[in-house]
C-alpha cells in the first residue's frame, strides 16, 4: 500500500465503553482517500486492550505505560505515515467521509494553509444529537485574545507541521490541544470548513465535564501567558488574551469552591483594562459577589448554570 494521505490517531485510556463503536466509524468511511487507522493504548486496565486486539488487522494498534493523552498523540505523530493528521477522541465517533475528502481537497489545493476544520455537533452517551456548533472563522483575535479552541472535533492538520512545533506538550493536562493550536497558528493558517462533519461526546466522565477545578483554571492562564512571552501580537490581543484568560478561569469558581473567582475577575479587569470581552452580566455579578454567591448558587438549578457557564 501506497503511504496514506491521511492518518487517523485514536489515543485511548480505559475506553471500553465507547472505542469500539469509534473504531468502528473509522474503519466503515466510504472515501476514496487513502487513509491508516493507528490507535494508541495509553495504560489501559480495562477491556480496551482486549478489543483493540480484535481490529489487530485493520488498524495499527501502539501500548504505552500511561502517560497521558498529549504524550499518546505524539506517540501516534511520531508513527504516522500520512501527509495530514486526524486525531478522533475514543469517545467520538466520526461521522462520514467527507471530513476526509473536504479537508484534503483544501490542504492540497493551499500549501499555506497548515490546518482545517469544520462545525461540529454535540451527541449524547447514546449518540442522540444535543446541540449543533457552528464555529467561529479563524483569526487570531479569536484564537488568542479570545481565548477559543478553534479547531475542535474533526481539525485535520499537516503532519509536517506538527513535529516542526514538537508536537503537543505533555505538561499540560487540560489545555493541551489549546496549546498546540496556539503554537501551530505561527506556523501558518487555518481554514474553517463551513459545515457539519464531526461530533463530540458529551457524558459525565468528560474531562471537559467532570474535572473543572483548580489545576484547569490555573492552566488556562499559564498557557497564554507562556506563549505571550515570546508573541510579537498587537498589545491589544495581548491584554484581551489575558482578561479572558482570567475570567475564564474564574468561572470554574461555580465548580470549584477553592477557587477565589472574585480575585480573578479583578485580575482579569487589570489585565485587560476593561471588562472582559467574554463577560456575561450574570457571571460578572456571581463573581463579584464571591464567596455569597457560591452560597446562593446552591439554590439555583446545575444545569441552568452550567448552560450559563458553558464556553
């Protein structure tokens, strides 16, 4: 076989829940591009290891001691012989070939174009659709000084590219597919693709859902002003990218009572000189009221604030 246009990284831990129907979806696109499956096993102690083995001949399956998602990324990177690179979540099934066929077509036709990506749909633990997100076009006021993970579910990005940045960052735990995005953005640019062609699971064992606490919001802070440091960007994308990387990071308050999400408001108001960009009056007032606010917030309904807090 001929080297794939496309290689398609799956990294998984303890994923029996939903990887088979991941790989499934992988295995069963319908595209005349040439593309490889690699699935990297990341310490599972589940089954995950024992239904990978049952796609030993379709896919290209690599174990690790577990190291983390960002390390398994590059593991898959590093191994992959295609021009361009997938990474699906072991929870995400995708939905057809046309992801394929869509972002190859512009990354061939734009040599400077270095990563693409489309909207995207929120689906359920049994795959029911919840919401649709139709995702900003790139520009780095968005990207940087609004804080936004562009690329989401199915960004397809030049192999080539990658490794010249290094890869993700292992250091990171939450925000390591932010970081490499920022970084990859000095590489070259981005391209939306106005349509609807991946989905993202959103259940209760989401890292994104079930662990919004300090480290993550102390993360999203540190990554912005690491890669301010050495940024040449117009000083009010910098002061923007500040300001809402401190609100941001004070919104977790509502989940993590140990966080000081009053502090940080502030911090983000002396940051950016102004209200933060992304403020929302009703969040704005929670985190000025803090710590009463996180006492009231008790008697208003989860699910109302989480749809107020959502990003």
């Amino acid at each position: 076989m001929v080297n794939p246009k496309i290689s398609v990284i799956t990294p998984v831990y303890n994923g029996a829940e939903f990887i088979r129907e991941t790989i499934e979806s992988v295995l069963n696109v319908t595209t005349p591009i040439q593309f490889e499956y690699i699935v990297v096993n990341d310490g599972s102690t589940d089954s995950t290891l024992q239904i990978l083995s049952e796609y030993s001949e379709q896919i290209r399956i690599l174990s690790f001691e577990n190291q983390g998602e960002s390390a398994s990324v590059n593991e898959g990177l590093f191994a992959a012989k295609g021009e361009y690179i997938l990474v699906v979540s072991a929870d995400d099934p995708i939905l057809d070939g046309s992801l394929f066929e869509e972002s190859a077509r512009i990354l061939d036709l734009n040599p400077k174009t270095i990563a693409v990506y489309p909207d995207w749909q929120v689906i359920n633990e049994t795959g029911e659709i919840k919401r649709k997100i139709i995702v900003d076009e790139f520009s780095l006021e968005a990207l940087v000084g609004e804080n936004k993970t562009l690329p989401g579910p199915g960004a397809v990005f030049r192999r080539e590219s990658a490794l010249a940045i290094g890869g993700r960052k292992s250091k990171w735990k939450y925000v390591g597919d932010y970081d490499f995005w920022l970084r990859l953005s000095a590489v070259g640019s981005f391209q939306r693709i106005p349509k609807n062609l991946a989905q993202w699971r959103e259940h209760s064992t989401s890292t994104s859902v079930s662990h919004k606490n300090t480290q993550m919001a102390n993360e999203r802070i540190q990554v912005i002003e690491d890669y301010l440091e050495d940024s040449e960007l117009p000083e009010r994308i910098q002061k923007m990218a500040l300001s809402n990387a401190y609100y941001l990071a004070a919104r977790l308050a509502y989940f993590d009572k140990r966080i000081n999400g009053r502090e940080l408001f502030f911090k983000a108001l002396k940051k950016g000189g102004r209200f933060p960009s992304l403020g929302h009056p009703i969040i704005i007032i929670y985190l000025i009221s803090w710590p009463l606010s996180s006492y009231v917030s008790k008697l208003l309904p989860r699910s109302l604030a989480e749809k107020t807090l959502r990003p």
